[in-house]
DNA sequence: CTGAAAGCGCTAACAT
DNA sequence: ATGTTAGCGCTTTCAG
C-alpha cells in the first residue's frame, strides 16, 4: 500500500479511500491509484485490516465430520448465507470428540471469527463463555450447548422418533427395535425417548434387549442387530436412530430372508429407489436458520438465547409398511 | 497481552514466550504468567501474530458445491493433513462459476492463507499469477488449471471411461449411449475421450443421437435419456458421466421394462445395494495427495509442477453386466 | 479533497 | 532469564 501510494504519488490514506471505495477521492486521482495498484498487482493484506477494525468478516463453522452427507447441505446453507453478507467460512470437524471440538472452536476465536456455528460433540461448553463475553455471536446446531446459555437450532428429534415408531405400530408391529448413536449424543437419546413414547402411547411393553445404543461402525450395528434378529423371539421390525446406523441396517436386511420393516431417521440419497421409510429432517434448514440468527446478532440485533426446534417429515417408501409376518 | 504482562509484572516478550511455549523461562514466572492469562482470560489475538509472521496457518479450498458427496471425504481428507500440518482451513463454494471461483480464491488470497487448494470452475487461472509469485503454494484438484503452470491432481477420468465403456462392450454391448456433464467440464470432455477409444478399439461406430452432454439437472438428464431409449433403434446400455448423472438414470431405468446395462462414473452410497457397476475413484486420495503436495511446497520443498493422476477402480455390482436383450 | 501521525496486538532482533 | 524497541500493513483521527 505504501509502494502504492509512492508510485501514485499520493497519501496513504488516498489510496486506502480508493481500495474501500471511499468517498472524497477525485476521479482523476482515483485513476492514477487505481494504475498504480495494477501495475503492482498489490492486493491489500486482510490481515492488517483485521487487526485494525477487529472485525474478520469470517465465522466459524465446528461440525462433527465433513464427510457425512447429512453436513453437507448443512454447511452448504451456513455458506450461503454467509455469503451473503459477505464473510468467508472457515471449519473443521471435531470428529465428536470435545477436546477436538474445543481446540477448533478456541482456535476459530484466536482467529477472530465474527460468529460461531458449533454442532457440539461435547457437554460443556463454558470454555467459550470468556469468548461470547468477548463478542463472538455463537449459534448451536443439532445438538443443545452444554452449561451456557446460547442459541440453538435443533430437529425435533423426540417427535420425530415418536412419528416413526407410531408409523410402525400403525401397520401391526410390536416388537420393535431401536438402534441408535452412543447415549452421549443428544439426539440419539431423545430419538430414543421418542420411541419410549411413542411405545407407551400404544400400551406396548419394551424388551430390554430390543434397545441398542453404541458406535455407528458397520460391525457394532451389524452385531446389535443381528443379535435381537435372532433372538427366540425377534422383533418384526427397527427403527434406526440416524443416517448411518440405517444405511447398515438396509444392507442387512438385505440378506435376509423373512422381510423385518424399517424406519430410519434422516433422509439418505436414492432412499426413494431402496424403498426405505425414513423420518427426513431438513438439514439445510438447520445451517440456515442458524446461520441467520447468527447474523442477526453480529447486526447488533441482541435478543435473549432462543431455542428453536424444527420439524421433522415422515416419508412413507415401503419399508416402513411392511406388516409383521402373520 | 500487555494486560497480562502487566498483572503478572513481567516484560511482554515473556508473556509472549510463555504463550508460545519458547524456552527461556522459570518455572516461577511461567507460572505467575500463566495465572495472569487465566484471571484475565486472555487468549492471543492471531490476526496479530499473522500480520507479523506473514504465515497464517491456514489454507484455502475452492470447490464446487460443498454439499456434493463427492467432495465430502476430498474436504475431510485435505482438513486431515492440514490438520496435521496444524493448520486450519478456509472453504467455499464456486457453484461451478468461474467468476466466483475468482473471486473466492482472491478473498482466500487477501487473508494471506498460506496455500490454496482449488476444484477449478474456469479455465483461465492467470489471475492467481501474482499470487503465487508472492508466495501461496497452489494446488489444483479434479480437474487442470488453465493457462498458468501449477500443481493438479486428477483421477484417471478418460481410462476409467474407456474401461467402464470397454467393460460393457465385453459383455455384448454395441449401442451404447454417453450421458455426461457439460463440456465446458474438463473431466467431462475426458470421459467423453475415453468413451469414443473404447468404442473405436472394438471397432464400433458411434451415432451421435448416443452422446449428450449438458448440465446435470434431474430435468436435462432425464430428457437426454428419454429420447435415447425412446429413438427406433435404442441403444442397450448406457455410461452415466459421473454421480449425479447416474443417480438420474438410475431412477429413470427403474421405471423400465426391459432392462439397460448401466456403468457409472464415481461411486455412490448404497450402490452395492442397488447392484450399480461404477468406476470408482478415490475422492479421499484425491484431498490427500492434493494437500500433502501443498505442505510439501509451504515446507520449502521446491519442485517443478507437477500432473498426478490417480486410478481408478471399475466395481461391478450388476448393472453393468445385463446382457443386451437377445 | 488530501495527508501525516498514531496505534491495532503481536514477534524478531537486540539489549541487559 | 528477561526486557526494550521497532515495525508487520492497515485504518482512524485530526490537521491541512
């Protein structure tokens, strides 16, 4: 900027109004900077700018994996808007591990992101309390913040699990299993109280051994449900606790013999050719809403934390209306 | 850190040595520092740090749509090895513009990311000249950069077509039709080379009714395929450009009577399931070399530039050996 | 309309 | 082992 301003034999602070479109700049001086800057290809160093106005027009996004699809169109909406208002993305998975989760959220902070947008792995998050004192708007996704008071955008998970479950008793079952993520994940224990209720509200007693909660690894679904399939009395049909537990579960009940009904929650891609009966949630609504909220704040907009729940939708497909065997 | 410096009466350069975990400290003060950092709640202001170490720690990736499965375990696996590198990365999505490729990576490049990872949407990327000169290590990915010498790892998209098409050749095939992306695609226009050698290797003419290239919306796809299994004299199998081309015609040929052989470039979840015969390339590899190639230049390392091409892999699962009909 | 000087928070280089 | 000084490249403030 400073060669910049020398070649066009002006101030520094001429060529600043030029770069940020300032006004007070004769159009004749304008063009004399704007050849300059041409011929010395500067373009200006954000990092300074940041350092001197305190604002980075970038926020944070932690997710748990940026390979799962289910983020996919959820990042890709919190870009969307961020675009929007002209800030970058920059994130991270914490691979559901909260030390991880808390070394990228604190490292986004020492960036100085404007906002944050976590999906949380972990149950406590007062470490970004200095943080949020500090000014960093900060939204919560799909999963509630742990001991702070903060935005968040979740999915209706209870009543989602609860539509699903019903689904299957309305078309005859009894004895239905519930597969879901590890029990520290909050959504897979509120999908699992879903089920809980949804059971009660037909009157219909739980078999311990019905109910599995663990690592979404193919091997550990494959051995729960294998294990309740081949019980002396198995369940006619499972309703599967997210994405991936009921991409294995349809591989698996491929292979069989005697049909078992299937509801899933989260909608996957060609689910519709698979026939499976999936309770959708709307992923990109999530990021959005989120992200919109987010920017609400950093536009000074200063409301208390809110939570807002969205729906979920049942999509009938075929296996989710398969009766039990007669 | 002034602040700090002054609570735990020690000079600055001591604080920002205990911040940095440089030696030449007591244990004393160190620890007296590190109380003053913890009351303070201080965390180091890395737009500083940047501005005056001229490295950021950080990298940009350009891609095209961040919701594509495609580029889910690309993303991961560039965020692993940056991740290793202990650097954090920047991302977003050019929406296959080449205007917002642009100005995408010359936002990346104002915040003086140290390397830039870009799925190019143009083909003329002399824009990034000057920014490379001035030092960000660049890698392009999936598809070559355009006009300017510089680093590109690519799948094998022409040998993987020739063999998927070869593939359904051998199992009696004559007529078979191309659907792929646009041509202004560059892996496009690749699998397109790869689809005429294997028809001219065994001898077979090609009618041009058989090829259609043009965006991958659901409607354009569909309408492609429509009239080419709809024309006197159908073809009997067809070579879907890549995963979401195939995913449409997948549909499409369910809603069939007679059946059509079908290979597909890139895998797709539950694939396996629908028996679909792809060519499979590794999008994870893909991320892995591109961004090790990038910390080998931010390492010093100092190579000429270099073409990577990766194979790829033909999975049959079914579709692609139907027989055409007798 | 334009420019000079101060300083954002940090680290490198050089004292002490 | 610790402190002091200068300056990274920009914007803000205030003076011309």
């Amino acid at each position: 900027m400073k060669d910049v301003a020398a070649r066009a034999g002006v101030g520094l602070k001429t060529v600043s109004r030029v770069v940020n479109g300032e006004p007070g700049v004769t159009p004749d001086t304008e063009r004399r900077v704007q050849e300059a800057i041409e011929s010395l290809g500067f373009r200006r160093n954000d990092s300074a700018r940041v350092l001197r106005k305190g604002r980075t027009a970038s926020i944070g996004l932690v997710l748990e994996d940026l390979a799962d699809p289910f983020y996919g169109p959820l990042s890709r909406a919190v870009e969307e808007v961020a675009r929007a208002h002209g800030a970058l993305l920059i994130n991270g998975s914490s691979a559901e591990d909260p030390d991880r989760e808390q070394e990228l959220a604190l490292a986004l902070c020492a960036r100085r992101v404007d906002g944050l947008i976590v999906i949380p792995a972990g149950h406590d998050h007062r470490y970004l309390e200095p943080e949020i004192k500090a000014g960093v708007a900060t939204v919560f996704v799909d999963r509630p913040a742990g001991r702070i008071e903060a935005d968040t955008v979740m999915s209706d998970s209870f009543g989602g699990a609860r539509a699903g479950v019903a689904h299957l008793i309305a078309h005859g079952h009894r004895r239905i299993a519930f597969i879901g993520d590890q029990p520290r994940i909050h959504t897979a224990v509120e999908r699992l109280r879903g089920y809980r209720a949804a059971m009660e509200d037909a009157g219909l007693e739980i078999d311990d051994s019905w109910v599995s909660l663990g690592s979404t690894a193919p091997e550990r679904v494959r051995d729960a449900v294998t294990s309740i399939l081949e019980a002396p009395e198995p369940v006619t049909a499972v309703f599967a606790g997210n994405n991936r537990v009921t991409v294995t579960v349809v591989r698996l009940l491929a292979g069989r013999e005697e049909p078992v009904a299937l509801v899933g929650f989260d909608d996957i891609e060609l689910a519709d050719l698979l026939g499976i009966t999936v309770i959708a949630q709307d992923a990109a609504a999530l990021g959005r809403t989120a992200a919109e909220r987010l920017f609400r704040r950093l536009d000074g907009v200063n409301e208390e934390p809110a939570q807002v729940t969205l729906d979920t939708v049942l999509i009938p497909r075929g296996s989710g209306e398969i009766p039990p065997p007669a």
